[in-house]
C-alpha cells in the first residue's frame, strides 16, 4: 500500500469547488447558452442564430473591429512607452524615485474615476484639455465626440492609466541586465542609441513579452473604462466586445450577449496563446 | 550625478507633472469648490473654499449610500482576501511540493483563469441557481474565483524557495498535512502574503465590471459603483462629483503609501514569471 | 385535506376583511418623482386602511432596471407591488405568465380604453393601472425668442425648418438642442414623429408586427430619420451637440441659448426643479409633419403599476390599485407632483394653474383626433439600439436611410427574442 502524501489533494477541494461552481461551469455553460434565446423567462434553442447575427449586424461587427484596433493600439504604445520611460527612469536622473511613484500612481486609481475626469477635460467646448489648445491658438477636436477620434481618445486614456505597470515591469526587467553587457558595449565603441538597440531591447525581452501579453488580454478584456467615458458612443463607434455584451444583457438579449462572451474567449484564446509561444520561443532563441 | 542627469531630470519632471499630476490636482482643486464655481471647470482656485461642506454633502448623498459602498467594499475585500490567502496557499503548496499529472492539470486549469474572460450572464445563472446572486457572500466568491490564479502563481512560485526539509522535519515528527501547512509553511509565507494582500486589495476594492453584473441593487451598492450612480444626480455638481472620486481614491492611495515596495515586488513578480 | 382548506379559506376570508395586519411591498423606479409619488399614495393608502402598510424599494432606470424586474419576476422574487412601463416593454415581461390580472378591480370601467389596451397580454387580460399622467412627445420652444422674431407656432416641417433659419441668420443662439451624452434623448425626432406616421399610414403598426411594413422602405416612418438628418445638416445643433446632458438640454431652452428642446413632457419636472423662475419662458408644441391640416401630437401612455402573479396578498393588493386609479389616487399625485399631462382615468382632473408648457398640451387632447399613441404603445417590438443609432444619424456619422434599415434588423432581433410570428 502506497503512504499517504503528505500533500493531500483534498488541499484543492476549497478553492477548487469555487473556481469550477463559478468560474467553469459557466464557462462551459456559455457554450450552450450562447445558442438559445435566452432571458431570464425561458431558454429556446436557436441554433446558430446569436453568431451568425454577431457577423452579420455592423455595429456588432464594428465592436469586434474595434476590440481588436483598440487591444493592440494599447498595447503597443504601453510596450514602446513603458520601456522608454523605464530607461529614462533607471538612468540615474534627478527626482527618480518620485517620478516613477508619479508614473504608477493612476494604475491604482479607480478607473471610473479616470474616465469621468477625462470625460470633464475632454469636453469639446469647456473641457481643460481643449481650453488649453485654444490658448495657443489650436481648434481642439471633439475627443469624445467625433467618431473617428472617440475611440483612440480612450486609447489613449488608457495607455496613461496603464503604462506606469508596463513601466515598472520594464524597471523590473533592466535591473535583471548585468553592467557588463553595456562595458563590452562601450569598449566596442557603440554609441547609447547602440547600446539601447543591440543591448538593452534583446536582453529586456522576457519583460517585454510579459508587457504585450497582459496589456493585450487587458486591452481585449476592457470595459469600465469604455463604458465610463463613451458607453460605445458616439452612436457605435467606441464600442468594443465587452461594451457589446454589457449591452446585448441589459437588452435582454441574454443569448447574443453569451455569444458574444464565448467569440471574445476565443479571440483572446486565439490570438493570446499564439502569440505568447512565439514570443516564448523567440525569447528561446536570442 | 551629471549635469546632463539633472537637466533631463528637470525636463522629465516637467512633463510628468502635466501629464500625470494636473489631472489629478484638478480633481483636488474643483473637489474643493462650489457647484457654481466648478461648473466651468477650469484651474482657477477656489473662489470660496468649501472642502468641509462638500465633503458632508457627499458622504449625505442617497442616504449615506457612500458609507454604505464603503462598509460593502470593505467586507468585500477584507473576507475575499482572507479566503484567497488560505485556500490560495494551500493550492500552490500542493502543485509546488507535489509535481503530478493532477497538479499539472490543476494548475494549467487556474492560470487559464487568468486569461479567458469570465461568462458573466451564465455566471449569474450560476449565482441565482445557488442563491448567491445579489449577496455579498455571492460577490466574495466571485473575488476569490477571480483572484485565484494571481494568487496560486505568486505563492506556488516563493514555495519553491522554501526548503523541502522543514516539511520533513515536520513529518518525522509525526505531524497531518493541516499541520505541516498551517503550523509550518504558513508562516513562512508572510513576505508574499503581504503582497498578495496589497495587490488583491487594491484589484477587489477598484473592480467595477463584476459588482455591475453580479451586485445590483441599491442595498449591495460599492464604492465604484457610486461614482456611476451618482453621475446623474451630480450632473451639474461637478464639484461633488470630483469629490466623490477624492474620497474613493484615499484607500488606495494610503495602500501606495505604505506598501509601495509589496506592490512593485507584486506587480512584477506575478506578471514577469505570468 | 379538507380541514386544511377550510383553514385555508378561514385565513383568506380574515385577510381580505383586512383583520391581520399586512405589509406590502412596493419596486419603484428611484427617478425623484416616481419616490414621492410612491409615498404620497402609500401613505394616503394606509391612512384609509391603517392594516396596510408599505415597505418601498427602489431600482434604476433604464437597461439596469429592467434586467432587476425581469429577473425577479423570473424567479419569483417580486415585490407585491413594482412599477414599470406600459406597452412594447411590459410585453417582454411575459404577462400572461407572470403578472396577476386585474380586470375585477372596482375602479377599473374608469381607465382609459386606448390604455388599457396598453397593458394587455396576449390573452387579453389587463395587468396594471396608470400610475402618473399621460406624456406627450414634442418640441419645448423658447417663448422671447419666438416673440422678439416675430415666429409663430410651426403646423408643418417646413414652417419648423424655416423658424430654425430665421433664428440662425438672425441670432447666435442655437435653433435646436441636442444632448447626445444621454443618448436616449436623440431618439425624440423619430419616436415623436409617429402621429405623422399614422396619419399617412394607418395600418403601419399592425403590417410592422406581421414584419410586412419596414422603417426603412415606408416613406412616411423614414421621415423622423430624415428630419434628424436635415437638422443636422442645416448645422442647427449646438456646438457641444455630442457632449451636452439631458439637464443641459432643459437649461438651453429655458435659458434662451437654444430656441428648441424636443423632449417628453415628463421634463416639466426638470424644468421646475432647475429652472423654476424661467417656466412661463418656454412653450410646447407637436412635432409637424408635412401637412399643416393634420397636426397632432404623439402621446406616451402612463407608466403603470403592476402585481405579479406569485404576490401573497392579491385582494389587498387590487384594492390598492383601484385606489391609485380613482380620482381620489390622481388627488394626491396632483398635491405631490403637480401634473405634467392629462390623466387617463374618468373623473380626473388636472389642477387649476398649470405651467404654461403643459396647458399647451392639453389642446391636443380635447380635439378628437389630435392624438396617436407612440409606436411602442401599438405594437409589441421596440428595437434597444435605436438610440444609439439616432445618434449616429443625429451626428452625421450614419444617414436617415441606414439608420433606418439598421434600425429594422435591431427590431427583428427583439421580435425574435419574444418568439413572435412571421419573424
């Protein structure tokens, strides 16, 4: 008879029966749902209905072309700019220590709150941020308004609110560079721009893999702060999966709201894990 | 340090006070206005300081639903955590000390909860079935469902470094699992428990998407959610409105105070290892 | 067994006498006025009947709302009492199978026939009673304007559109308001338009349930697109159109910065509450269609007051409700809210002194035929997107004939979550 392990599986019993009442069983629920009509009076079975609805109806289409435009928008400018600010930040400048406290505070700070602030600066005729523009003789453009800029306004938003964490994972990643690299560098005679390109962007790549990953699955994923500052608006040009899906449950369209939650999983299953196992293995390979 | 340094310094400093501290002092500045004062939304100071009266018509707001978010937050987050910590601790411990098919599977399963989204409508078909939607245990659970997989990363990963004997000492003197975990490894965890804490604290406390969905009602209300309920009461009291967001971002910013360094090692260690 | 049902019986018998004391409860929307309404007839109520009294919740407006009363409903968790809207919405709620009919109830021969249509179910019980007054949808205009222009009271589209041209040639204010940050006021030129509609197309709600008529190929019903289309194009919005709030709304007409508000007269409210020196500056009319001999004004039936089904008190509760929709029930709305619109049960009467806004108003429904329920009062289907689609039309972003034929695949995904047929 085997002895019993000191590590008893029944240790996975507590947190185990919470993660699969609440998190997988509507996970694998929301396969089935997602095919119904569906509120909270009956469940009929509609086939595929709620996706082929999901393709064909344009502004539900606009939404999964904007969580798409919006999750690499964000992330890309998080990657580029949370490794330039986390240079800057670890170069010995004057007032270092405060600064980056300075860059990650609106990572802690409610992201209601954030959108309801720009929402007030962003106002076309009284906002701040406009105001200021027509001090210096620019006609600021509707931020939150105009229906091409609304959704890159909350890009960019949320690049502000979001890039001290890419920062302070990038600070995370530099100090892991050993002095080394950058002396033989020196020697070689590579100028700082060099020693940026062939030094610290090779050498920081496992931040900067964790960088694209989580703002992408967080870009993907982002509702409050859409839903704070345009709820999807003007019309539905802001609108992203998340907003959609809210959206399609307060309709009562319990069924396409499903639908959408499981063409989100996907997405996110099908672009995330791709493209984490190349990044990997390209980390591998440099 | 160069002169070089200290002009870039200067400059850097600059521009983060633009971009990253306006903002919030306009909150402050306008917080501290009357609603005539605040309506045209500008960085003049106040015209009359009325920090004190804003403060008290806030908190008075709905029948002190402020109070109430606060307590409703607060249990929230204080008795998600407590569960996270224990039961979060116990998974990590098992996957770490006993690498097994189960285990592999277990974990593969909790880090996929860090990635997929969660399928809310079903979730609340779940949550009605078990009697759970609309309570606060119903939104504890969801915390900790949530929270999980942050939780079991960060402490199957410090585990590692803990040595195997201690376990074995235990065991030779003839201590349960209960004990070796509760009495000896416990104990050991208390660095990343406390950033764990922190870092969950800070996530639970400013999660708005999930009480949306799963916490309607007025009685269920939380702090994030006064923000958006009392936007249209405040719609041309932007004073109070920037008040609002003052009194809920304090929690937070005391958290940033205090543990500045759990929330940088956490933040870090979670996501360069996720 | 038939002991037990005698019990049962004994125990009904005393609770209809009213000799235990019960204690009803009450889902309200938590909009200021619906509250005090609540309170006002509660209150009155149990003054009569000292047995009955009440416990009152509140919910959210909008989507939010909705889901609340749905999902109680669904799992048997109602309140003994909830308001809720008449119409397309209370459809969704599935009264037939949830709500507690009430055609018995004592007051009931007092209701409005054209109402009471409106809280039918298919079945063709009735579930609920007018809980305030009747809305109408129109334009607030601003009076000096109109007075200091010489502008008269448009009876047709183009009369409207040339009073919008004067005052932009010949003032800086803005001709029209709009507040696109509460996307749901956008909606007010289609929906308001309906009693155009139905002057030209008759038989358009009931060929627009069998999915025969379309907004997108009836001229007459693409016409509030279209006029939403012209006025933007014109460039009559104000500036911050896309930015401003339904408050911003009702300041800029009350204010004088805009000269038109198109909006329901529940806005009155706001307009007292906010503005109450300026009320005799603004005036109401109908939203013209394009002939000046047919002009009327599309109405909102009240919201209503509804039991469901499962509530453990359904004597009292009727009784309740038959007081809410008799003379004595409008008495107390009148002493806590003043009157926005006519009530829609026999024996009521509006108070002496009106605003101005609402007694132009009333003309409307003392002329027979001047009247037309909106859309969602004569058929079962509203679409939920078409807010954000007037907005998109509003703002340029979309035209009127997409919006419209979008506009349709959004109702035919609400006929198809109700299980309708031909859809």
């Amino acid at each position: 008879m085997r002895r019993k392990s000191p590590y008893p599986y029944w240790f996975f019993l507590p947190a185990g029966a919470i993660f699969l009442v609440l998190f997988i069983l509507p996970t694998v629920a929301s396969f089935y749902f997602s095919l119904t009509y569906w509120d909270p009076f009956e469940a009929r079975f509609a086939g595929w209905d709620n996706y082929v609805q999901f393709f064909s109806e344009p502004f539900l289409v606009r939404g999964l072309t904007n969580t798409l435009v919006f999750a690499f928008l964000t992330s890309g400018l998080k990657t580029v700019l949370g490794l330039l600010l986390a240079v800057l930040l670890t170069s010995g400048i004057f007032a270092q220590g405060f600064l980056r406290s300075v860059v990650f505070f609106p990572v802690l700070v409610s992201t209601i709150g954030v959108g309801l602030l720009f929402q007030e600066l962003m106002h076309p005729t009284e906002g701040a941020i406009n105001l200021a523009l027509a001090a210096v003789g620019i006609d600021g453009p509707g931020w939150l308004t105009n229906p091409s800029l609304a959704l890159i306004s909350v890009a960019l938003v949320d690049v502000w609110r979001g890039v001290g964490l890419a920062t302070l994972i990038y600070i995370a990643g530099l100090a892991t560079i050993g002095q080394e690299y950058y002396e033989a560098a020196r020697i070689d005679g590579a100028t700082r721009l060099q020693q940026f390109w062939r030094v610290t962007v090779p050498l920081v790549r496992p931040a900067t893999t964790t960088v694209i990953i989580l703002s992408l699955i967080g870009g993907l994923r982002l509702f409050d702060l859409i839903w704070a500052m345009t709820r999807g608006g003007p019309g539905f040009s802001s609108d992203v999966l998340a907003s959609v899906i809210y959206k399609q449950y307060q309709a009562g369209f319990w069924g396409l709201s499903t639908a959408g939650n499981v063409i989100l999983f996907l997405m996110i299953a099908f672009i995330v894990a791709p493209l984490a196992w190349w990044l990997n293995r390209r980390e591998l390979e440099a | 340090m160069t002169r070089r340094g200290y002009i870039i310094g200067a400059i850097s400093l600059l521009v983060a006070f633009v971009v990253f501290v306006i903002p919030f002092l306009f909150v402050a500045i306008n917080a501290m206005k009357t609603a005539q004062d605040a309506s045209s939304l500008d960085f003049s100071l106040p015209e009359r300081w009325v920090f004190w009266e804003n403060l008290v018509t806030t908190v008075q707001t709905r029948d002190y639903a402020l109070l109430l978010a606060y307590w409703n937050s607060i249990v929230i987050t204080v008795c998600a955590i407590a569960l996270l910590v224990v039961f979060g601790a116990m998974v990590g411990f098992v996957i770490q000390r006993r690498p097994s098919r189960t285990s592999r599977v277990v974990y593969a399963f909790i880090l996929a909860g860090l990635m997929i989204p969660p399928a809310v409508v079903p979730t609340i078909w779940v949550l009605q079935g078990i009697n759970l939607f609309k309570t606060l245990n119903g939104m504890i659970l969801i915390q900790v469902a949530y929270g999980l997989g942050f939780t079991v990363l960060l402490y199957r990963a410090f585990i590692s470094t803990i040595p195997r004997e201690l376990d074995e000492a235990a065991i030779i003197d003839g201590a349960k699992p209960w004990q070796i975990f509760f009495r000896v490894v416990l104990p050991l965890l208390k660095p990343v428990t406390l950033t764990i804490i922190v870092v969950q604290s800070i996530t639970i406390f400013n999660d708005f998407t999930h009480p949306l969905y799963y916490l309607p009602g007025r009685e269920n209300i939380t702090v994030q959610l006064t923000l958006y309920n009392f936007q249209s009461q405040f719609v041309s009291q932007m004073n109070l409105l920037f008040m609002n967001i003052l009194l809920i971002t304090i929690p937070p910013l005391l958290v940033f105070i205090f543990f500045n360094r759990q929330i940088v090692a956490g933040m870090t260690s979670g996501a360069v290892k996720g | 067994m038939s002991r037990l049902t005698t019990t049962t019986a004994i125990a009904l018998t005393l609770s209809a006498g009213g000799a235990l004391a019960q204690e009803l409860t009450f889902l309200t929307d938590s909009s200021a006025d619906s509250v005090a309404v609540t309170e006002a007839l509660t209150a009155a109520y149990t003054e009569m009947n000292p047995d009955v009294t009440f416990s009152i919740e509140t919910r959210p407006g909008g989507g939010e709302g909705d889901n609340i009363v749905k999902t109680r409903l669904a799992t048997g968790e109602m309140t003994d009492l909830f308001i809720y809207n008449s119409g397309s919405l209370l459809q969704a709620l599935r009264p037939d199978r949830t709500l507690l009919p009430i055609d018995d109830i004592e007051s009931f021969d007092l209701l409005n026939e054209a109402y009471v249509s409106t809280v039918q179910g298919p079945e063709g019980n009735t579930y609920g009673v007018p809980y305030e007054t009747a809305q109408g949808g129109g334009i607030y205009y601003h009076k000096p304007t109109y007075e200091e222009l010489g502008l008269e009271i448009p009876r047709t589209w183009d009369e409207f559109m040339a009073n919008n041209a004067t005052i932009a040639e010949e003032t800086d204010i803005a001709p029209i308001a709009q507040s696109y940050r509460d996307t749901w006021t956008s909606q007010l030129f289609v929906l308001a338009d309906f009693y155009n509609v139905l002057q030209e197309e008759p038989d358009f709600p009931e060929e627009y349930t069998n999915n025969e008529a379309k907004y997108a190929d009836t001229p007459a019903a693409r016409r509030g697109f279209e006029k939403l289309q012209e006025a933007y194009e014109a460039g009559y919005f104000n500036e911050d159109f896309g930015a401003a709030t339904y408050d911003d709304g009702v300041a800029m007409v009350a204010t004088g910065e805009a000269a038109h508000y198109p909006m329901l007269t529940f806005a009155v409210g706001l307009f007292q509450q906010n503005h109450p020196d300026l009320m005799e500056d603004v005036g109401f009319f109908a939203q013209p269609g394009d002939d000046a001999e047919a002009n009327g004004l599309t109405v909102w039936m009240p919201t209503s007051l509804y039991a469901p089904a499962s509530t453990e008190h359904p004597e009292t509760v009727k009784d309740f409700m038959s007081f809410v929709a008799s003379p004595a029930g409008c008495e107390v709305v009148n002493e806590t809210i003043g009157a926005t619109g006519p009530y829609l049960v026999e024996g009521c009467e509006l108070p002496e002194e009106v605003p101005g806004m609402v007694a132009d108003m009333l003309p409307y429904f003392e002329e027979e035929g001047r009247t037309a329920p909106a859309l969602e009062f004569l058929s079962p289907i509203k679409g939920p997107a078409l807010e954000q689609l007037t907005v998109e039309v509003g703002s340029g972003i979309r035209d009127a004939q997409s919006g419209a034929e979008l506009y349709d695949q959004d109702v035919a995904k609400q006929a198809r979550q109700l299980g309708l047929e031909n859809w």
